[in-house]
C-alpha cells in the first residue's frame, strides 16, 4: 500500500475533542503522549526568527502557535485556504472550488477558470512516456508526483500498471487510425531488418515508406514482433506476410530493402511468387527487391581495411593505450593545452566491426599528430608511436574513408528521396576506386583489389532502382546515364545496360498508362458522343501552314517520357543545387505530366537503406536496452512503433546514440 500524501488527507472538521478543541494533545498532556489533533497532520511547527509558528503544508502561510494553546484558528484557516479545497476537488467532504488562471492573448491578460482534466492529462503522460522512451515506473516516482502537482495541484497519481494499461490502449486506437490513413495510399515501399534483445529474442522491424497527398515523404514501423529462431527466409517471409495482411496492405507492396543476408534473398523469392501468384507484382517484379546500399559499401569497406590492418595498427595501439589509464589522457590532453592546438577531438578507439569508428579514430589522431611524439618524451613505456609513414598511410586511409562517409550520410536520407541520388554517389566511388588501382603503394593495392571485388560482386550488373531513380531527377536524366555507364561497366558491355534502363523506363511507364487507360477510354468516348463536330475533319488555313514552316511542332502521339527526357536538363541554381529536392520538381510539373509524375511519385519514395528500420535500435542502445528487453514482446511492440507514430506526427527529433554508441571518448 503506499503511503498517503498530505493531499488525500480530508478533514472532518467537526469531529474533535475536547482536548483537540484546547489543543492540548499527547505531547501537552503527558510527555509520552503524541499530538491527537487531526490539524496537525496539515500544520508543521517551524521556528522564525526566534518565534514558533504553524506553517500550512499547503499554501506554506505562518500562524501563531503557541506550546498547549487552542487550535480552532488553525481549523478556520483549513476551511479558507484556496489550495486545500483544490485538493479536495472530487471528494465527498470538502468545499469545491475551481482554480482561476491568467491566459495571455494577444498580449492582453484575462482571467480564466482552469480545469484539470483527468483524461487529457492522462493521454499526455502516455505520449510523453512513449515518445521519450521514459520507464513505466518513473510515474510512481514521489518527485515526479510532487512535479506535476507543482504544475497542477488537482494532479491524481496512477500506478505503473494504469500507465502500461494506457498505453495499450492508445496503440490500438492509433493503430487503426493508421490503417485508415493506409488505405488511401497507391503503393508502399518496405524495409526490415532483423535484432536481438540482450535476453537473445529475435525481434523483426518492418517499416513501411510511402508518400503523402502533400508530396511528403512518410515513413512508419508498422511491427516490431518477435521471431521464433531459427530465423530462416520462410520464417522471414512468413512474418512479414502476417503483418501485411494485419495492416491490410498486402496489394499495395511495391519494393523491400533488405540487407545481403542469404536468409533476405530467400525471403523475397517467397514473397516475390506470393504476390505473383495473386497478380499484385508491381513493376512487374523488375525492382522488387532492393538490396540495402549502406549494407554493401559496409562489406565493401570491411573487406579493404582487413587488408591493412597493420598499416593503422600503430595509431590504434596508440589510442588503446592512452584511454586504458586516465593519468596517462590527462597528460595527453595537458599537451593539446599547451600546445594551442585548434581541435576539440577527443582520442577515439575504434570498434574493428564499425569501419565509421575507425574513420573516426584516425580524424581524430591525424588532427592531434603533433601530440603523440612529445607525450613519448614524457612516458618511456610508450612503445607505439606512430612513424612519418605510418601518418602518411593513414591520411591516406581517412581520406578514402571520408568519401564513404559522406556517401553513406547521403544514402541514410530519411527526409528526402534517396534512390535519384543513388548513382551519382555510386559513381563517386567507382571513381575513387578507379583513381586507388593505378597507386603503385602495396597497402593501396591491397585494399582496392578487395574493394573492387566486392563492389563488382554487387553492382556489376546495373542496379534499375539506381538507374531508373536517377532518370526521373530532372537534373540528371538520361545523361548521368549515358556518362557514367561507360565509366562503370566494361567498354563491351555498357550499351547493354543502357538499353535496359531506356526498356524498364518505358514498360514502368506504361503499366501507369494502363491504369488510367479506361477512365481515359471512357472519357473520350464521352467527349466525342457529346461533340460530334470535332470529329470533322478540320480545314487548314494560312496560319497553319505558316506555324508548320516556321515552328517546331510537337507530335500529338508523343509520350510523356519523350517529352520529358527531350526538353533537357534542369539546372538550378549554385545556392539550390545542393538542396534540390526532386519531389517538390514533380509537384509542381504534375499537371504537365499527369502519368509520369505518379511513377515518379512512387519510385522516388523507395528507400535504398535500411537505416528506417535500424535506427528503431541503434538510436540503438537505447531501445531495447535492459528495462525494455524486459517487457513482454507485446508491450515491446506498442511502445517502438507508437513512439514512431508520435514522433513523426509531432515532428520530434531525438538525439540519437547510433553514431555514438560505439566512441569511447577520453
């Protein structure tokens, strides 16, 4: 049971003794007896300056006491005091009376009654709970009840259980408020990857990516649910079925990025035969599946730095050595002071798994070069110090990995479309890579070899969804194509894919044409019944023939495409090109073209990583930390994808811990 509060106290005022009506209670009557009177249990006796005095627990107002005296104005006070009877709102005893308050509109203060409603605040301590992953027992915490009284002193504690209870509560009227909001969507584009609490239950995250009425970008995770190992592409299929046809949404699936896992590409060939076989494959399942870009650069990087591990061996000695002992940094850190220098870059020890924690090691090294070989001076145990060639081999190293990074950054794009850009940055580092194979230095060799394996392995063969993302960016076109094609594949084999990429454009297109073909058809043959005449031949004159010598004339059978790729290029501005935004471009050409902008609505929406999907962990540790892996996967579930819910429409940003969680900073 927990301990009543001075709030719930309710005073019969009528029902004292004597001895309480003279206030003599146990501690005046006898020196073994305690205070009797109920008065007390809301007064407490203080000393000011010199004197002795009853403060009231709840307006905190002094009055006179003395030792054995009567306690009747202490009763007569209880009566009046405005924040005890705002205590006693809702209960059988008491006066009731409402709290007023001052709103300022306009800069004009009024006077307004202020209500407490307890449904409302109930409904905002479950959003507040869920949205910053707060744990259910918080609520009981007594500075957390004495905080929202402070705000509101009609304030009612509830229990743990009321919260969790609510929260249930709010993810299904949440959840089918989502449903409903799906259901007037076109297509959704999928991604899903699969973790594993620190109590080893799997667990599989299913986001679904679409596009709003307003040309928004949405992203929601629809099922955070555990799966049964062993986790098999069957039992991975399976699942991801069972959530579509929960949400209702298994017609309107167009893509799933995945990661390379074996398991994924056993997955999809189930799933891509499921939808085949219902006739619900769109695109005709030509970019159903997208494998997650991040995910290959990841492998691919791995692959070269496993190559030259001990070209950075020293520098990673050296860092591990300095953090393992906090006298040995705080020395380190006193040189950076005294040496002025500019960088607030705290030494870094990498996770060999993170090639990002790697590349943040060495940034970080390289700028605090300096500071390695006078630290030696002052510490002959220090055996590792990097040599010339070792920096230089490492400025080497940071640069390549500087690349990867920005084009990672690039791919992980939540708030902008991704797949139109995905060429461009491919390119950048088939570039590097082409630039690396002709360095005569052994370690480059080394690690460009393997990269290029890798690379070659997933993206020898043209990727569409890159292709044709980077066709539908007016900036680009078909000229990104036609340059950088030649530059990626073999000299006998890049016209291939570039007729590909014109082939899936035009059967893309016209799947879009056919949907609308009836409404069309009918339309038409509506026009034609109502306006016979236009039927008639029409009758050229002078002008015609002058506008036909004179002008260029665009083929009334022409197709949207061709219109669209023969205008040209669009060339923003220096200021705008860098935060061009394509879907805004589509927006406000969709009149013009009326089919190609809804295909490029839906394949600008497809992301290219799975990064929506991990960042339900990775903002990572701080998910499915030790509280939440021990809630039940049911309750696991509601509070991931309402967070996300809420978070998205709410528009709040967390700090995330993704990028974070594996730096150790000294």
């Amino acid at each position: 049971m927990s301990r009543p509060t001075k709030a719930n106290i309710v005073i019969d005022m009528e029902d004292v003794d004597k001895d309480d009506e003279m206030g003599i209670d146990a501690t005046e009557a006898k020196t073994s007896r305690k205070k009797r009177s109920v008065v007390w249990k809301e007064f407490e006796i203080i000393t000011n300056s010199g004197d002795m005095k009853a403060r009231c627990n709840h307006c905190k107002h002094n009055l006179a006491y003395k030792k054995g005296g009567a306690t009747t104005h202490l009763k007569r006070h209880l009566k009046l005091c405005t924040p005890r009877k705002a205590t006693l709102v809702g209960k059988d005893k008491g006066p009731k009376q409402s709290l007023l308050s001052f709103d300022v509109t306009e800069g004009d203060e009024m006077l307004s009654i202020l209500l407490y409603d307890k449904g409302k605040v109930r409904e905002e301590l479950v959003k507040m709970f869920v949205v910053h992953e707060y744990p259910f027992r918080m609520v009981e915490h007594e500075f957390f009840t004495k905080f929202c009284r402070s705000l509101n002193p009609k304030y009612e504690p509830i229990k743990r259980q009321t919260l969790k209870h609510d929260c249930m509560k709010m993810y299904i009227s949440e959840k089918e408020s989502l449903k409903l909001a799906l259901a007037g969507i076109n297509k959704i584009s999928l991604t899903s990857d699969l973790w594993t609490s620190n109590q080893s239950i799997g667990y599989m995250c299913l986001t679904g990516h679409f596009m709003d009425s307003e040309w928004k970008l949405q992203k929601r995770i629809l099922n955070f649910c555990p799966l049964e190992p062993p986790h098999t592409g069957l039992a991975i299929a399976d699942s991801i079925s069972e959530c579509l046809i929960d949400w209702g949404i298994e017609d309107k699936i167009s893509t799933i990025t995945l990661d390379n896992a074996s398991s994924n590409d056993l997955a999809v060939r189930v799933l891509k035969e499921n939808f085949e076989a219902k006739e619900k494959l769109h695109f005709g399942g030509k970019i159903f599946h997208v494998r997650c870009c991040a995910h290959i650069l990841n492998l691919m990087v791995q692959d070269g730095l496993t190559e030259i591990r001990d070209v950075i061996e020293n520098i990673r000695e050296s860092v591990k050595y300095l953090k393992l002992s906090p006298s040995r940094l705080y020395k380190f850190n006193e040189i950076v002071k005294s040496l002025k220098l500019s960088t607030s870059k705290r030494l870094i020890l990498d996770v060999p798994t993170r090639w990002n924690s790697t590349y943040a090691m060495l940034e970080c090294a390289l700028e605090n070069k300096s500071v390695f070989s006078r630290y030696k001076e002052r510490d002959y145990n220090y055996k590792w110090l990097p040599s010339d060639e070792d920096w230089k081999r490492a400025a080497e190293v940071s640069k390549f990995l500087e690349v990867i990074n920005d084009v990672t950054k690039v791919f992980s794009g939540r708030k902008y479309p991704t797949s139109n850009l995905f060429l461009r940055q491919i390119w950048k580092v088939r570039k590097m890579l082409n630039d690396m194979s002709t360095d005569n230095r052994d370690f480059v060799k080394r690690m460009t070899l393997k990269m290029k394996e890798k690379f070659d392995k997933y993206w020898g063969e043209c990727n569409l969804v890159m292709a044709i993302g980077a066709v539908l960016d007016p900036r680009y076109k078909m000229k990104l194509i036609l340059y950088s094609f030649p530059k990626i594949y073999p000299a006998d084999d890049f016209q291939r894919h570039i007729d590909d990429v014109r082939e899936s454009l035009e059967f893309l297109y016209k799947e879009y044409l056919s949907i609308d073909s009836q409404i069309n058809s009918s339309m038409s043959s509506a026009t034609y019944d109502s306006n016979p005449s236009q039927a008639k031949k029409q009758k050229t004159d002078d002008f015609d023939e002058w506008v036909i010598t004179n002008s260029d004339i665009i083929p009334g059978n022409k197709s949207e495409i061709d219109m669209y790729l023969d205008e040209g290029v669009y060339k923003p501005g220096n200021e705008e090109y860098e935060d061009f935004d394509a879907l805004n471009w589509w927006k406000a050409n969709s009149l013009k073209f009326r089919h190609l902008s809804k295909m490029a609505r839906d394949i600008l929406s497809i992301p290219i990583t799975t990064v929506a999907s991990e960042s339900a962990f990775s903002a990572g540790g701080r998910v499915l930390d030790q509280y939440r892996s021990s809630l039940k996967p049911e309750t696991v579930q509601a509070l991931i994808c309402m967070g996300d819910w809420l978070q998205q429409d709410f528009g709040v940003e967390l700090a995330s811990n993704v990028e974070n969680e594996f730096m150790q900073e000294g």
